[in-house]
C-alpha cells in the first residue's frame, strides 16, 4: 500500500484529547487517526446519501440523530 | 487495485493433498465474472430446490441474491471497506466483504473497534451441502477469516471481529472456530458471534 506523509499541527486541546483517546483505545495515535478518517467518510457518506445516522440510549431506546454540519 | 497479499493452503477434498491458492485484496473483473458465470448459475438452481430462503439452508444457497460486483464497486471508494477474493485452479473460490467502521457489543470489548464480516462465501462448488460428495476445496472460510483477523491487527484491533451468521454456518463458528455466540439478532434476523482478542490468537494459532 503506498504512504504519503505529513505533518499535522494541533492544539493542545487536540493533542491532549488524542493522547487520551490513544491510551483509552489501546491505539498508536498514526491507527487512531486513520481510524477516524474512515469513521468520518462512512458516516458523512451516509448523510450525503440521505440516509439517517442515529445513536440510541440503551436504557431508555431514546434515540439521538447525528448531523455533521 | 487489486493486490497479490499470499499464498495459502487449500485442501483438495477429492486427492486430500494441499494446493496453493492466491489471496488477494480487492476484487476484479475475473471475480465478478467467476461469481456472475459460475458461481451464480449454481445458486440459483440450488436455490430453486427450496421454496423459501430459510428451507434453502438446507441447501447451502441462501446467498444467491448477493451482488457482489456492487459491493465491491461502493467498497473500493470507501477507506472503511476492503474486499478480498482467493482464487485457485484459474477460479474464484472464495470472496469477502469487510468493514472497519464497526464497535464491539460484547461486555468485556464493548464498544472497542472490530472489523465486522459484511459478506463471506466460498464457491457453491466448494460446500458440501449443495454438490454433496463432489465438494472440491477445504479452508477457503477459514483462509478468509484469518485475513479478516489479520486486517484486525494491521488497524491496530488486536484481531477483534464481529459477523452474522447464516443459519447453516452457524454451528461452525460456534463449535469449530470457538467463536463467542452472543445470540439472534433481530435487526438482521441472524445469530451474530465476536471473537474476542484471546479468541483471534487461538485462531490463528490452530491456523
């Protein structure tokens, strides 16, 4: 698979929430992110192909709609 | 583009002896047309023995609607989604849908990453329910489910995947790949099995 490389310049806010997402995930930060990538392409195709994206609350089945603006 | 990955070892039902097959990433247009001159004829007259898609588990044919072309097409756009084909003897035996973009349900790796199984099949010509003793290859699911765990790894999973079952598959992945059941999902209308990280180590182990 071909890589290309860059550098990506964050925030503290940001660097501090991906170190923490890294070590709560168990993943490097170069996965967490690529992870994140694929995770934003599914769900913002979804929306841009009508459909809806929800997240329920188990407890209650109260559900939630996503909306990426 | 599809993409050479490895060799594996598929089992010749008939001489018992081992034969290489290809294992690739992404499908081409010699698989869509394998599935479309091959494969598909033989399910859909398999699947015409059976009056109703629940009977056709008896026959092993209950995937003859799956269009995989279609699939792979929106899979090949998307970063989530990978497909891969085995081919051996100049033939697709074996294709796979699978997705990244997916959470685990069991309690002890709720909701940590897996990749979770869209699509498998192994060619109608390799089941033993449908062409009974004429069955020709072993180990297509098998070689199938061990990339998908692979794949788990290389993203960082550490080999967690999700799948739902077909009925007739079922029995497999509970007694056979050790796989943990957790029971008929009725948003899918088919029993859904996790593998767990300690369960993907022993799988590849006894691969």
């Amino acid at each position: 698979m071909d890589r290309r490389q860059m550098t990506l310049m964050l925030s503290d806010k940001e660097m501090t929430l991906l170190d923490r997402l890294s070590e709560s995930r168990g993943m490097s930060k170069t996965a967490l992110v690529r992870q994140a990538l694929r995770l934003y392409q599914s769900v913002t195709e979804r929306i841009e192909n009508g459909e809806k994206v929800f997240v329920e609350k188990p407890s209650t089945k109260e559900k939630t709609e996503l909306m990426v603006i | 583009m599809k993409e050479f990955l490895r060799t594996v070892a598929l089992q010749n039902r008939r001489s018992k002896e081992f034969e290489d097959a290809q294992l690739y990433r992404e499908l081409d247009q010699k698989n869509f047309d394998d599935f479309e001159q091959l494969w598909k004829p033989m399910l859909e007259a398999r699947r015409a023995d059976f009056e109703s898609w629940e009977a056709a588990a008896e026959g092993d044919a209950q995937d003859s609607h799956w269009h995989w072309a279609e699939k792979a097409v929106d899979a090949s756009t998307s970063m989530a989604d990978e497909t891969y084909a085995i081919e051996c003897a100049d033939e697709t035996q074996g294709l796979m849908l699978v997705t990244s973009a997916a959470f685990a349900r069991l309690e002890i790796q709720r909701g940590r990453e897996i990749v979770y199984i869209e699509l498998i099949a192994t060619a109608p010509w390799n089941r033993p329910r449908l062409v009974k003793k004429a069955a020709r290859y072993k180990g297509v699911g098998r070689a199938l489910i061990a990339e998908a765990i692979n794949l788990s790894y290389q993203l960082e999973f550490n080999g967690r995947l999700g799948l739902h079952s077909l009925p007739q598959s079922q029995s497999w992945y509970r007694d056979v790949a050790q796989f943990t059941d957790m029971g008929y999902d009725d948003e899918k209308g088919m029993q859904y099995f996790e593998v767990t990280e300690a369960q993907a180590k022993a799988f590849l182990a006894n691969d």
